[in-house]
C-alpha cells in the first residue's frame, strides 16, 4: 500500500475521531442547555397570575338545547352550591365540563361494551341499559323539567331552591319516572360527573381558576417537590394546572 494511500486513511481516521468528539461535546452541551431552559421553563410556569385572571376556555360542544343545559346548570349548582368555603359548580364551569365530557368518549361509553343480549341486571351489576351516557343525561334532563312542571307548573330552572332540592331528592330515590333507566340512576350519574368537574384540571373545562383545588389546597399537577422537599416548614403551594405545562 502507498504512503500516500496510508496518510490518506490516517487522516480520514483522524477527521472521523475530532467529528465524533465535537458530535459527543455539541450533545452534551445540547443536553445541558435543554435541561436549563426546561428548569428555566418549570421555574416560570410556576409564577402563576393571580387567581382573579386565571380564566379557562369554555364553549358547549354537545347540548343544543338552551333548556336542557340551564336545567344542567342549576342542577349542578344544587349539588355543590357557592358558600362561604368557595364558588359553586357553576362558577366553576361543571356544566360545561360535563357537556364537553359528553361530547366525547364518555358521553359515547367508547370503552363499554354496548351491544346486546339486554336483560334486566341486579343493583350490584353496574350499567345495565343500551343508552348511552350522552342520551341518558339528555332524557334525564328532560324528566326533571316534566317533573318539575307537573309538581310546581315551572320548568326546573324557574324554581325556588328549596323546590329545586326537591325534584333532586325525589330524583335520587327514584320517583321520577324515566325510560330506559331509572331517575336513580341518572342522578348518581349527574352527581359523579359534578364533582368530577369541580375537581378535575382545568385544562377540560371546569375547576376554574383551580378554585376547586384551592377549597382543598390539593397543588395540582406539580411535576417536582426537589425545592421544597427537605423543608421542615409546612409549605403552602399555589396549584398548576396541566395547561400551565404548555
């Protein structure tokens, strides 16, 4: 083999072993800044706006119907009412969680499994009807104004609170009528989906301003605690919310 033919792989290794270092250095100065800028934007999503400005996007995706999402509205607001620990569901945008949630893959039961044989179930067996979640809130909604219209001669939203909770102890015990489910039924329904929507990130609709979280001091969707973990204080922490992640 020539010597010119030998300087020339001698050089070439020696080209390939600076590109493989300089490869190695850029990543891992690449790998140091990204954990910079990742602390740097951790740090800043931290500083959160005072919870006067926090608003989270509402818009109704499922109800058309402006008497079925009113009576929603003040049903929800009935289960978990505004006092003096904080807002009620309707401040805190339930009823529009609970319509995107039927919008979706809840209110289509997507991970049920929906077909037949029907045939009538135990108590102790769960969901036992072929309507889904959507059309059961839909034709529960609509029992309680008929209800409500037969006992008071208003539909639910027009009544008293007083008589609003009672239309929703009557739903509870099941004296509604309804069909293809009981009133029962659909009221646990309406109430799980309440506190669901008091409780759950923002990001889907309700828990506005995290107030929800803040009635329990519940800190949200904090991806780290490394500041603050080897403090003896009681540390108050305002909660994140996973859209604060973006």
């Amino acid at each position: 083999m020539s010597k010119k033919s030998d300087m020339t792989r001698r050089n070439f290794l020696k080209a390939t072993g600076v590109a493989a270092g300089a490869a190695a250095l850029s990543g891992s100065i690449l790998s140091v800044t990204t954990a910079e800028t990742h602390a740097a934007e951790m740090k800043h999503s931290a500083q959160l706006p005072s919870e006067n400005t926090r608003i989270s996007p509402k818009g109704k995706m499922f109800f058309t119907n402006e008497l079925e999402f009113a009576t929603l509205s003040e049903a929800s607001e009935r289960i978990f009412p505004k006092d003096e620990n904080g807002p009620g569901a309707k401040e805190l945008g339930v009823p529009f969680f609970i319509d995107n949630q039927l919008a979706g893959a809840y209110g289509y039961n997507a991970r049920e499994y929906m077909s037949g044989p029907f045939f009538k179930g135990a108590p102790t067996q769960g969901y036992q009807t072929p309507l889904p979640k959507r059309d059961i809130f839909s034709k529960g909604l609509s029992a309680l104004n008929s209800y409500s219209q037969m006992t008071f001669q208003k539909n639910f939203p027009e009544l008293k609170d007083a008589d609003k909770d009672v239309i929703l102890k009557m739903c509870e015990s099941g004296a509604i009528p309804t069909e293809g489910f009981t009133s029962a039924y659909f009221f646990s329904l309406l109430r799980g989906a309440v506190l669901a929507g008091v409780y759950a990130d923002p990001i889907y609709s309700g828990n506005s301003n995290m107030n929800g979280w803040r009635m329990k001091q519940y800190p949200g969707a904090q991806m780290s605690y490394f500041d603050i973990i080897k403090s003896r204080n009681f540390e108050k922490i305002e909660p994140v919310s996973l859209a604060d992640m973006y």
